[in-house]
C-alpha cells in the first residue's frame, strides 16, 4: 500500500518543501485550457456532468453504494439555467453512517500513515485525472461559479489545498517516533522499557461544505481527518450537492480499491425543511466537526460542538483601507476587478472601503472621498457593462436570497446613505435565464456600523467614511476584531502607516494585502503560501494549513513492557547501562 | 536575548534529541542527595521556606509586585504540622490582572521565539539553581508529599516537563516560515511578492493548579503558553499556594530582567468562601484555560471554557488487569508499592483492580482471586506497618476530606462487598501531628460500579471480580473509556491477550504498562518519553508533550505586499521568473 505513497512521492515532496518555503508552486495547470488533451477532457467532463441530470420526467439517481438509505433527495437548481438538475441523492439514516464510520475506523486508523497518505495522494490523483471537468462543471450549476473559477479555485487550487492538509498531517504523525527504547536506573537495578506509540484517531469527523464554494475547504478539512485516521461525513449544503457526492464517490471508490472499508467516508444530506446540521454536531459519536458556512450557524457550531473538536470557517467584514496611492487609477481597478470576482461570494471578498475625510493622497494631490467612491463605482460598472466580459468576472448569483439581500441593503442604503451603484441584471450571453445582478455599492458613514458590520454576502459593497486615515484603520481593524474578517487590503505609501497597518491587522487577525495592483486578483489565495483563517477572530479558526489544523485530530496512547530479553533484570544484571 | 538560548542550547537540544527518540534523558539529578552541595542547598532551601511562614501573632505577607492587590488571602495548613503556614498572598482585583496582561503581551509576542524561549530556559535554570529545595520544603507543607517526591516529581521533574513543552513550541513555531518570496505569472504579468508570516499569541491564558501535585502540571502549562507569546494568569487551589506563588515570582523577576513586562505572568488567589474559578474561565479576555484538578469542576470548566481553548487533566479510573504473571510475588509488591505511593493522590496511581473467577494464572497453577486479593492487601499492610517506611512511602494526606471520604466508602464497601484493608492513622516518626493514613482496600463485583466507576481520591482502591480474564480486560478498558483513566497495568504471560489489551487500551485512551515489576515505580512517567493525557477519554486532553498541546496557542497572521522593487511589474518586465 505504501506503494500508492511511492508513486506520488514527487508530488508530495514538492508540496512539502512548498510548505517549507511557502514560495509558489503547483502541480497542476491552473488554466483548464493547459489541461493535458484539454478539448477532449472538457467534453468528457460535461458529458459526465450531464449525465448525472434528470429530466423534467423523472429525476436521476445519484448511486452511492453507502449504508442507511431511507429516501432520495435533491433539489439543486443551477443557477445558469434555474432550472432543476433532476438529481437525487441517497438520504441516509444518521446512526446507519456513525455506525459504519466506526467499524471502518479501527483498520483505517492501524494502517501507518504513509498507507493512509498514499491512498488520499491516489484520491487527489483520481480527482484530478478522471473527475475534474465533471466537478467543474457540477459547481458551476450549483454553485454558479464561471468555468474558469470552477476548474481552478474549485479544481486545482482547492486539491492544492488538499495536498497541503496531508504535508501537515505528516509532519505532525512524524513528530511522534513509532517505538522507544527507554534504560536508566532505579537504585541499584537498571529497568529497559520497549515503548510503543500509537496514533490513535479521534473519532468520527463530519464537514460540513458551503453552497457557494464546497470544495475549497472541503478537501482540505477532509484530508485532515482522513490522514489522521478518521472516518468522514460529508454534510453538504442543500444548495451544492453534486460536487460532493461526486467527491464522496472518489473517495469510496479509491479507499475500497486500496482495501478499505469505503464507509471511512459517506455523504449525510438534508433539505431546507428538515435540517440535519444540529443532529449532526450534537451527535455523541461526532469527534470532529468542519464547517464552513454562514455566521449564524457557525457561531451555533462553535458553542455546540463541543465535546468535538471544531474548525470553522465563517464571515466577516473583509476590510479595504485606502490611505494613499501612487497610481490611483490602478488602486481602483484592482479594487474594482475583486469587488465584482465571482460577485464577491468568495470568503475573501473585500466588503467595507474606509476612507478618511481628506480623501487619498496622490502624486498628483489628494483626490476627495467622494471622487474617489465615484471613480470606484465607475470602475465596477465599466467592468460589468459588457454582458461577455461581465459573465466572466461576475458569473452568476448562487441563491435568490442573496437578491433580496440586496434590494433590502440598496432601501436602507438610501435614507442612510448613499447608493453608488444599483444593482441590475445583466443579460449573461449563454445562459439567458441566469441569476445574475451587478453590484450594489453604499456610501455611508461610520453610524451605519449596523449595516456594514457584518457579512452581507453578494456583490454588496460600502464606502465608508471615516474622520482621517488614523480613524480608518482604526475602525476597520476594530470591526475586524469584534465581527470577524478573513482578509484586508491596504493602499498606502506611508510606510509608518503600513507599518501601524501591519501589525494592527495582525493582531485583530486578518490577512492583510498591500499595495497589491495588476493582474493578481486581490483576493488570489495560494496553496502552500497562503495561511487562510486565522483563529483570532469571529471568522473561524480553520487555518487550513497548519499544525493546529491537524495535530489535534489523533491522539497518542503508549504502551510500554520492559524488555522482552530483559523481563527479569535482577538475572540478567549484565544488561548494558 | 538571544544569548539566554545560547547559555542553554546545550541543555536544549538534549531534550529536543530525548523528546525525538523518547529515550531516558534528564539534565537534573533525581535524587536530592546528588544535587551540587546537597547539605548547604537543603539548609538553605528550609531555611528559604521557613521565612515565608507566619506565627500565631502576625501573618506573613509575601511580596508579589503584581498590579490591582485588594487584599490579602491565606490559609494554608501544613499536612505534616496541622498548623497553618501563616502566610498570606496579595489577592488581586481580576480586572487589573488581565488589563496589565494585556498590555505585557505585545512586546512578548512580538519578541523572537528564540528571545522567548531563551528567557525561559532562563527560569528553567533559575529555579533549578536557586529555589529547587524551597519548593521542595513548600509542596512538602502544602500537598503533604514526601520531601523525596517533592523534590523529584514535583521539582527536576516538573521542570523536565517544562523544557519539554518549551521543545514543541519551538517544533510548532518553527513549521512556519517568518518570510517567504512568492513569484508566479498572472497571464504575461509576473507577480513578485513579499510575505510576512507573523506569530501571533491567543490571548491571556488561565492555569489552574491542584493541590497535591501544582508544579507538574503547571509548568508545562506555563511554558507552553509563555512560548508562544501569551501572559498567563496562575490560580492555584487555595491549599497550595506557596509553590505557585514562588514559581509565580522567578517567572517574574526573570522577565523583568530580560526586559521584559513581568505582568506577563501573575497570580490570581481565592478562597473556599469565594472561588474565582468561573469568574476566570467566562473572563471575556480569557483565551486558553489550563486545568488540573477535579473531574466535577473539570467538567464544567471543558463545556464553558469557549470560545478559550481548554487543556484539561482531571481524574478517572486508573486501571489494573491481572490475568496471568511469572511471578506473582513481584507483581503483588509492585502494585502494592504504587498503590501506597502519596498515599495514591497522584493522577496517574492505579485504583481499580480487575481480575477474573479463575483467578490468576501462575507457574505453580491457579491462585485464586480471593487469595490474589487478601495477599495483595498483605503486601500493602507490611509496607505500611512500620511507620518510619509508611512515611517515606505514604507520606500524609493532603486534605481531611479524602479522610472523610475513606471512612464513608469503608462503611459503604462492608455492605457491597468485602473490606480487605481498613484504613488507620500512622505515627509519622517527625511530625507527630501529621494527617496520615493507611490505605483502604475493598473487594466488590461489578455490581458496585456506583462505587468504583469514578475516581476516589486518596489511598482507596477495588479488587473487582469479574466474570473471567476478557470479562476483566472488557469491563477495565469500559470504565476507561467511559468514566476516564489516565494510567493502566498488565499483567499477562499470555502474548494474545497482552496484544488485545494494548489495542483495546490504545483506543479507550489510558497509558498502558504491561508486566513491569521491579524498583521503578510501576506509575512513574517519565519526561521526554511518556506522554500524558491523551484526550480520548473524559479525564482530559493535556498531553503535555505533544504537537497538539502548543500549535493552536498562537496563531498565524500574514502580510504580503508587491517586492519594493518590483512593486509596479510593468515598469520592470525583466523581473527574473
């Protein structure tokens, strides 16, 4: 079995010293286009992903050969067609999959982890062989990413991350010896202890995946547990369904052809009426609990899981602060490109811009707050005013609420503030009935922390208005400490103030860009180099790459027996010291 | 400050080397006698202490510089003396403690992990050199341990477990790079960026302490947060002050000489009227709990200590499953010894004796269990029947209520079952009015779980009949995995069975030591090589020496900006790829 380590030993070593050194690196291509045979792989893939629809007269199965079985549900819409995908899924019977996770567990957790990461570096390999065009093209029409998204931040990045979670289990597995030999005296006799160390797992884990971007986290949360010897169930959220089951398929397959029991990972799934999510992490089996998701439900999570270890990662306010520029123009469209990425449904989606009363200083002058708000919102509807060009950066809006979201937030934003850009539809040139809308961006002031200080997930964005540049970093690092914020961006070229900037972020906990302008979005993370939620904050602490993420998902329990040669030490004195 | 890690670097890497091999290592002598001039260092140690206590007319005040003293708090009784030490403590407005903790963490977080793990390296040796028999003389006074055991466990080492978590600090710390240089291609842009990877402390760290063993535990727990960046705020069981309140003052003082804020570390008292426990684990500013103590308040402490992280070491039932043995004399006197040892107050003393109706197998044939139990009872009675050995083993009891609760479970255990030992005051050769008992030996079946399935503080345990050998090694590792253990024991010449309990050990969670008999004490754990706590069962999660018991104190924060000259990509195509 450690012959599946051996054949990916290349891979894993490269993303071990990739970890090491945090500098860029891949094994993959991150354009589908640089796929190899990529024409033929997209068309397989979409054939594939066609082949798990229904149609209006009958829904198509979804076969998932797991324990439990007691319905099929599925009520996926694609967000291109809104239509129904027609798929369903087996739903399981809750204490059926505990049940097999557990009797799967004790063979999976006495394998040595290289047998354990040879079989997931396989599952990675598989993924992206054999079902990556497919998965692209199932979160596409669940999640509404654009393909080009869907393939590299769901696809390739998002296996990146996975391999990572394996680097880290490893190093953290490593760092207990398997056996000791232990000698000294007590008195005058001299006791030798063999000693033995097992990685025990801790139990059951079960992730739960997000309807805007499952496998981005998913993976890596599954690789975690999995490497450390425990039995997954994958929760997915009733919106995005396909991409996980598909995910759950690989892994079964892979697990069961390496000669494991495939119910180490099993798929539990629920709809809107009757949730599953608390069953779940109040379960006594429950050992581990992933989740990503909303705010609201994560902060439940967090309070709940307990006696299970939790990761999570949830919202924030991801803040922009913008003291000055060089180039200002280039400031704005960094900005703006980001502001509309995948309609900012991205944890790393900036939302809140403060700008102090004197404006952004410029080697031309100071530019005024307003023109710079002005220039902004100019930037984003010069973006999405092409239907093409908007399709491709906006994609689509994954769910109807989001809408809602922002015709309540543009109401409100009015009598508070005001409204720099209304949202519209636009017509996406493929897909003529897609959800799609442009951004909605507020300009307010720093009394409408109501509105601002919290994820308002979608294209919603405010321009904040602050008294100076001390105050906006003031009040961006302050919101990001007490609501949470994964990411933050900061124009300035006062290094003093980036300075200040750095270490205020720092501590409040996110991860900060400056004076990042040109091709890179802004919000890009990379595998390997990019930590990802820090823990310090409301957002979650699932770093997703790190030794906290892993080394607490299996525990050591020793055994020790004095020398078999030696049981007697009182006649055999001679025992070397 | 990076010359203090210099000074001790040799001592460092000895216990980097130990921890990665788990062979027997230790920079300390461990007996008191093969200290550097032992007989001046004992004087001055007794001495030392003595000048902390108060008499009958005035107490004595000990000085701690610390902030926000209210008042002053003491009542400590000598369970060799049963008078009280007359000393008294600052108590402290908890406020202040966590304000002036706050305001020490961002120079010590910001500090190098080679400056932090210098300094403390520093106390390390300070202690060692300068308070070691002070200590000694106070865990003597307060937890009523031997000044043998005091001196060993709870002094060299106690600090042996400190150097430890010193050394996975460093290991968690030193997995993340501090900078990185990230270059990759967005189309024909070529991206070159600059990262910081910042180290970012948790938050202010609560450690509780138990009375019977403070240092132990405590030390560890200090270390591991102090290492990576966090103030700790120490609360010790208002019985056992002193060796808390010193340990509290070197920390103090070593930090002040570095240079750094010595709030970093101070003490929070209170008394049995008025326990501040609560008040500190729900502290909005509390952001990783330390506990060992009761599994009752442990308990509480697990399920409110979110959203601070929370390593706990509590209590369970230390197991003992006899099946066969070579030499049943030696096993007998083994655990006989281990059962007497502090008067079995140890969180690793063996309590739960489980053997089967055919008794025990031997050479010369089947001993049964009856004449198993009524001899193991004979091996306690003659270690103990001479007052000056009983108090060399036995030493005193810590607390009038383990006496109160002997006397209730020996009137209890003379209905359920048989008494087998009953308990009796000794005449401590020194200390005429020392608290001390033999121990208590009962004999039950399974049906007395209510009596045994739980631990019982002090020098109590249970022979338990069970229905045969698997029945025996089922109903231990049950009661482990259910109701908690720490520690376990073997014996068995039978390799299956051996091989079947070390599994079935290994995933209910307790240390397993098989067939050890001999002059090492079959309890003893050893630093750099025995983990603790494993986390897979209710008596805690604190392994003490692990990866999982530093890596989620701190967390990773990053910046990432363009490389200053390359920061406008176009102006600079020739940026080497």
């Amino acid at each position: 079995m450690t012959a599946l380590l051996e054949r990916h030993r290349a891979r894993f070593e490269g993303a071990r010293e990739a970890c090491r050194t945090r500098a860029s690196w891949s094994p993959f291509p991150e354009m589908p286009g640089k796929y190899p045979d990529a024409a033929a792989a997209q068309v397989r893939g979409l054939a594939a992903f066609q082949a798990h629809l229904g149609d209006n007269a009958r829904a198509r199965d979804f076969e998932l050969d797991q324990p439990g079985t007691i319905g099929w549900l599925g009520d996926e819409v694609s967000p291109y067609t809104r239509s129904p995908l027609g798929a369903r899924y087996p739903q399981a019977d809750v204490d059926r999959l505990f049940d097999a996770a557990g009797r799967a567990m004790p063979d999976w957790g006495a394998a040595t982890p290289e047998t354990r990461l040879g079989v997931l570096m396989e599952v990675v390999d598989v993924i992206y062989r054999e079902q990556l065009f497919e998965i692209a093209q199932s979160v596409m029409h669940t999640a509404g990413q654009s393909f080009n998204m869907a393939y590299a931040g769901s696809g390739v990045n998002a296996l990146d991350r996975a391999i990572e979670a394996l680097v880290y289990a490893e190093q953290a597995m490593a760092a207990v010896t398997p056996s000791a030999r232990w000698e000294r005296s007590f008195g005058p006799s001299q006791i030798v202890l063999e000693k033995t160390y097992r990685l025990v797992p801790r139990g059951v884990a079960v992730c739960f995946t997000c309807a805007s971007f499952p496998t981005w986290n998913a993976w890596p949360s599954m690789m975690a547990s999995l490497a450390t010897g425990n039995p997954v169930i994958v929760k997915p959220h009733p919106a995005t369904i396909l991409p996980m089951a598909i995910t759950v398929r690989v892994f079964r397959r892979v697990l069961a052809d390496a000669g494991f029991d495939p119910n180490l990972v099993t798929m539990a799934i629920d709809n809107v009426e009757q949730p599953l999510g608390k069953v779940l992490v109040k379960h006594p089996k429950t050992a581990i609990v992933d989740f990503t998701g909303s705010a609201r439900f994560g902060q439940w999570v967090e309070q709940n899981a307990h006696p299970a270890l939790c990761f999570t990662e949830t919202a924030g306010c991801n803040t922009v602060v913008l003291e000055s520029a060089e180039d200002l123009e280039a400031v704005l469209r960094g900005l703006a490109t980001t502001l509309c990425m995948f309609s900012a449904q991205m944890c790393t989606s900036p939302q809140n811009i403060y700008i102090g009363a004197q404006g952004v200083r410029t080697p031309q002058g100071r530019v005024s707050r307003d023109e710079v708000a002005r220039r902004l919102a100019g930037a984003v509807a010069a973006l999405t005013s092409d239907p093409k060009k908007a399709s491709m950066i906006l994609a689509t809006i994954q769910a109807d609420s989001t809408l809602a979201l922002m015709r309540q937030l543009q109401a409100e934003g009015k009598g508070r503030g005001r409204v720099l850009l209304a949202p519209q539809a636009y017509a996406h040139p493929e897909f003529a009935q897609a959800r799609t809308s442009t951004p909605l961006m507020l300009q307010v002031g720093t009394d409408a922390r109501d509105l601002y200080g919290e994820e308002r997930f979608g294209p919603i964005s405010f321009v904040i208005g602050c008294a100076d540049a001390d105050d906006a970093l003031a009040q961006a690092t302050r919101d990001v400490h007490e609501r949470g914020g994964l990411t933050a961006f900061l124009y300035s070229t006062d290094e003093s103030y980036i300075v200040r900037a750095e270490q205020a972020y720092a501590r409040a906990g996110a991860q900060l860009t400056t004076n990042l302008t040109g091709a890179m979005p802004l919000n890009f993370a990379a595998a390997y180099s990019d930590y990802h939620v820090t823990g310090l904050n409301a957002a979650g602490n699932a770093a997703l790459t790190s030794l906290a993420f892993v080394a607490s998902r299996f525990c050591i329990s020793q055994s020790r027996r004095p020398r078999r040669d030696a049981a007697s030490p009182t006649r055999q004195p001679g025992a070397t010291p």
